[in-house]
C-alpha cells in the first residue's frame, strides 16, 4: 500500500513539473489530463490611476496570497480600526451605549463618560434644524425637521486619514480567467461598485489635464417607513459612501452608512377619496 502511495505522489510530482503556471504565456510541457487549467484574477486599473501594468493573482498554486499585490489585500491589511475610539476600550463603549439606551441615571463614572461623549461629538456632524415650505390648494405649510449636512459628511469621509487608504479613488477591471492553451477565458467580476462599467465610463468623461485630479466618489441614499414611536411613523434617511469597500461601509464605525434625519408623513389636508386617479399620483 505504501509503495502504491509512494508511486501515485510521484506521478503527480512530475505532472506538475511540466505545468507552466504563469497566466501570461500559453501552457507548455508534458500536461495530463489531471492538471488543472491555471485560472487566475486579473486586476486592470483605469488609465487615469496611474497605474498601468494588470496585477494577476493565481489561485490554483500554492503561492501565498500575501506575497500578491491587489486593491482588495491592500484594504483587508488597514481594516483593523476600532469603532469605539475615542472611548479607551471597547468595554467603555458599550458601558456608555447602554447608559444612554437605557436612559440610566448619572452614576457612576458620569463625567467621565460625559467628557468622552463631548469630546467624540467633535469628530461627528451633529444634527442642525431645518425647515421646508410648501404651498398646496393656496395653503402655505410649515415643515420643521433636524438633518445632518449631507456636504460635512461627504467631507468627513474624504478627509479621515484611517479612511484615505480605503477608498477606490478609481475604479478598476477584475476578471476571473482560465487559460485553455493559448487562449484565455475572461468572465468579469462585480463585488464592489466601483467595478461596474458605468463609474469607468464616468471617470473617462472627466477632465484629464487638470490639478488637482477629478475622482468620482458616488453615495446612496436609503430611506423607509418606520415607527419612530407607537404613534410616531418617519423614513430615517441615510447616506452610504460607494466609494468605500462593503466591509467598512456596512459595518460600524468610521465610514458606515450615517443618518441623515427623518423624513416626516405629513397628514394629507385634503380627502383622498375627492381626486381621481391622476391627481392621486
């Protein structure tokens, strides 16, 4: 049994000596039908990155994924930031979360929370009021409301420092390919929005010639009906940075999606029932 073991690693050792792994030339060498097709990620920057040679990434080699340059290792290497900074641990942040959820008294250790909480408020856009004004049926109505600037958020992501390595400043290509011979099978990938066709196409029309350069960096806006309170029903609108990976973006902490405010229901003034179907809509 053992020699028949021996025997079948041996096969397969000089299987792979005659496999050429590199995805830029065709396959060469004595192959079998056991050997893989060498299937790779192939990463194309937009020429206006200022990155012009692809980046390849094998997958069915034992070449270590550390030893391998890509925009998504670059950004799994800087995610370890800590959510609840300021706060000096984590146990201090959820002592305050739930001092504040839970509408606790001042005791213990009060100012210093108190303190801690102003101190964070600093790094954070805070609620302003607005107002609206809308005339209907010859009646002027009143809308009062508070809202985080949408601008001073925008800002805030692109200024934070533990951000600025995070952020698809350009958009990019990636494809998953399988080398057949000398030809190469290419299937694009789509797991962050910056690789879809329409932010390259943006980027392009933008200006090339001038300092400093033109980036585009989308955000979505999400809203939805919600009970605020039992008797209370607003949409809480909030804002998400596109331009930052999905794990920073959907998670907490510094570049997560922010509340903007809460889009009230105003109570129609007139019936309903009156108005035909164009004017319902």
């Amino acid at each position: 049994m053992s020699r028949r073991i021996a025997q079948e690693a041996e096969e397969k050792a000089e299987n792979c000596r005659g496999f050429n792994f590199n995805p830029e030339k065709p396959v060469t060498g004595d192959t079998t039908k056991h050997a893989p097709s060498p299937t790779f990620i192939q990463i194309i920057y937009h020429p206006q990155s200022g990155s012009k040679e692809p980046v390849t990434i094998l997958l069915n080699t034992s070449i270590s994924s550390a030893h391998q340059h890509s925009p998504q290792t670059e950004h799994e290497s800087t995610l370890a930031i800590k959510p609840w900074v300021l706060f000096h641990t984590r146990s201090d942040f959820e002592y305050a979360e739930t001092a504040i959820k839970g509408l606790l008294g001042k005791e213990i250790n009060y100012p210093d929370m108190e303190q801690t909480l102003q101190v964070a408020r600093t790094h954070y856009v805070q609620f302003q009021e607005g107002s609206v004004s809308a005339n209907y049926l010859g009646e002027m109505f009143n809308f009062n409301f508070k809202y985080r600037d949408p601008w001073k958020i925008y800002c805030n992501w692109i200024t934070d420092k533990t951000l600025a390595p995070l952020i698809y400043w350009y958009p990019y290509h990636k494809y998953h390919c399988q080398q057949n011979g000398r030809i190469v099978l290419k299937e694009h990938i789509y797991n962050e929005f910056n690789l879809a066709s329409i932010w390259w196409h943006i980027q392009v029309s933008f200006p090339q010639d001038e300092n400093p350069p033109h980036c585009f960096l989308p955000i979505s806006l999400w809203l939805d009906k919600r009970n605020i309170a039992k008797q209370v029903k607003k949409h809480p609108i909030i804002i998400c940075p596109l331009f930052l990976p999905h794990k920073v973006r959907n998670a907490s902490g510094n570049g997560e999606g922010v509340l903007v405010g809460y889009m009230p229901i105003p109570q129609d003034p007139a019936n309903p029932s009156d108005r035909n179907a164009p004017e319902t809509v």
